[in-house]
C-alpha cells in the first residue's frame, strides 16, 4: 500500500488573524498542499464535518471558540477520522500541556519559523498516513474473515446434511466401523461449523454490524429451556445438572435479545459442562443489591489457573487445559452481556471447579 504524496494532502488553517492565515497558506502551497482556511472554531467544525482534511493547523487564541475547545469537539467526534492537529501558540509552556491534554498532537509557537513548520506538517501527514494504512489493513482483515466464514458455512452445512443422511442409511447398511467413522466425521464437521458461527458472530460485534432485538425475556423460563437442552450432555457424562433459585423471585424480566441471551448461558453452561468430568454444574439466579438479576454457573470441574484468568475473556485466549477450544466463545460471551449494559466475572480455584457470574438489569 503507498503513501499519498503531498501533493494530495489538504491541510485545514484554523486563525483569525488574515494576516497569519494568509502567511502559513503561502508557506504551505509552495509546498504542494491544498489549503482550505476558516477564521473562527464553529466554521472549521463544519468543514471539517463537511470533507476531513489530513492535518488541522489551528490557533490556541481566538474569540468565542477557542483552539482548546475545537480540538476538543474534533476528538470527541466519533465519526471522523483521526486527524493530526497542530496548534500555533505564543503562550507558555502550560498552555502547551493543556492543549496535548485535550487531543492535539503537536505544537509550534508564534512567530512561525518556516522549516519547523513544514517539519512539523511532514512529521504529522507520515502519522496520519501511518495510522490510515493501519486502518486499511484491519478493515480488509476484517472483510476476508467475514467473507471467508460465510463461505465456509455453506460447504460445511452440506457436508453435516449429507454425513446425517449417510448414519441415516440413506445409501445402505452400514458396517459398524463404517458407522462409527462417520459419526466422527460429523462430530468434527459440527465443531468446525461451531466455531465458524462463532467467528462470524465475533466479526459482527466488532464490526458494529450486531443488531440485537431488545424485547421482555422471561430469564428463568430461558435457562430452564437450556438447562433441558442440555440435560443429555450431562447425562452422557455422569454429572449432574440443576436450576436453582438462591431465594424466592417475583416473575421478573429483562430487556435483551433472546436469541443472544441463549447463546450466552449455552455456552456458559456447556463450557462448565465440557471441562466437568464429575460432580455437578449448578445454573443459580438470584437478585443482588443493585437490583440487577444475577446468574451464576457453578461447577466443580478442573477450574482455572490465576495466569489463564487475566486473559479469559480475550479474543483468541486460549487456556492451558488441554480440552481448550478457539478462545472466542467466551470473548463473545463477555460481548453479549456488554451490549446488554451488564457485567460478567468469573471466580475459580483449580482443582475445585469454578463459578461464572452474569449480572444483567432488570426491567423496571
């Protein structure tokens, strides 16, 4: 990827005096940039909500708006770009720390030496340009993993259709190796199409492109339906799986995305479930005193180490238990209860199981 030339660098000179726009602006076009100016911080706010340039130039001293609170609007806007700025100041060293403070990047004081100038312009068009190729590249990475997971789903779901039909018997009898190779095959395809669904449900998050239905959830009628899901698995395993209420609570909801919300607790208590061999996983709600709905899963598997807690809920974290998966499903997790204004924390001790907390709050 290439850097833009100067030539195609459009500069924003933010003054009230004509006479310093007027000098900056001939420095600066004898260098090839495009100039656009604006004498007061209310007009360079609309330009640059208008068409961004890639370095503001502004003064600290003007009236109404100062260049203290234009660089601090810039920066509290999320929708625009970064834009490097450079304040021009005649005043003393802490007016300069104020500035940095609110978000500008660089400083040149009055009256204005013509190379530091056009060094201090260079030095911050090569970090605006820096930080635009950085982003470029996230967003590309971004779009290959989405596009790369739906493609994937589409191969993976044939493949899980077809090996059903094949245990099914829909091509004939099957020997006993044969059958049992085939329920492997589609053990392995459906932990692969897992962890692309989960991926893609990663990317969609991280992206902003995650649009979650807010409605009424009934909460224990939720987990009661997973915990029923999930009876079998325990079953299989000799462990024993329970919902229980901490104290009696009133029919009570929260506002969520009920589909989100299930894929949350399923993965909560299906890793609990996992990494469990005996004993039991215990689904618990009940109320705390900042009136938020509280579910904790409880189980008394291997636990978790204090090294692999600092960074369980990161994206691509895998733990150290040898049965540790992708180390998305509780990156994701945490991201569902953040884009439901609640919280998740975890407690463990190794050898004595562990105990995931899910706060979310109630409806009023």
């Amino acid at each position: 990827m290439t850097i833009p030339s100067s030539k195609a660098d459009r500069i924003l000179v933010v003054d009230d005096s004509p006479d310093n726009v007027f000098l900056i602006q001939t420095i600066l076009e004898e260098e090839g940039y495009t100039i656009t100016t604006a004498e007061d911080g209310p007009t360079a706010l609309a330009e640059v909500e208008k068409s961004p340039p890639h370095l503001v130039l502004l003064d600290v001293m003007m009236p109404g708006m100062d260049g203290f609170e234009v660089t601090q609007r810039l920066r509290q806007n999320a929708k625009l770009p970064f834009i490097p700025i450079l304040l021009i100041t005649a005043y003393d060293q802490p007016s300069v720390a104020k500035g940095l403070d609110t978000g500008a990047d660089d400083f040149i004081r009055k009256p204005v030496e013509v190379e530091e100038l056009l060094a201090r312009v260079r030095s911050l068009l090569r970090l605006k340009h820096s930080v635009d190729e950085r982003d470029e590249i996230a967003r590309q990475r971004e779009d290959f993993v989405s596009r790369l997971t739906h493609d994937l789903r589409t191969p993976l779901v044939a493949a899980d259709r077809m090996l059903v039909l094949l245990a099914q018997g829909a091509l004939g009898e099957l020997s006993p190796p044969i059958h049992e190779a085939i329920a492997t095959m589609i053990r392995s395809n459906q932990n692969l199409l897992q962890m692309v669904n989960t991926l893609l449900e990663v990317y969609r998050f991280e992206a902003g492109r995650k649009t979650l239905a807010f409605f009424p959830v009934d909460l224990q009628n939720l987990l009661e339906d997973i915990v029923k899901e999930l009876s079998p698995l325990a079953q299989d395993k000799g462990v024993s799986l329970q919902l229980q209420q901490q104290q009696p609570i009133p029919s009570v909801k929260v506002s969520g995305d009920r589909l989100e919300l299930h894929r949350l607790f399923t993965n909560l208590v299906g890793n609990a479930l996992k990494f469990t061999d005996k004993g039991s996983v215990t689904v618990r709600m009940s109320t705390n005193p900042d009136s938020d709905l509280q579910v904790d899963v409880i189980d008394t598997g291997s636990g978790i180490s204090f090294e692999d807690r600092q960074t369980l809920f990161q994206r691509f974290r895998q733990g150290s238990h040898r049965r540790s998966g992708s180390g998305l499903g509780l990156y994701l997790s945490r991201r569902i209860v953040e884009a439901h204004q609640g919280t998740l924390q975890v407690d463990s001790e190794l050898g004595k199981g562990s105990t995931f907390s899910v706060c979310l709050p109630m409806m009023k």
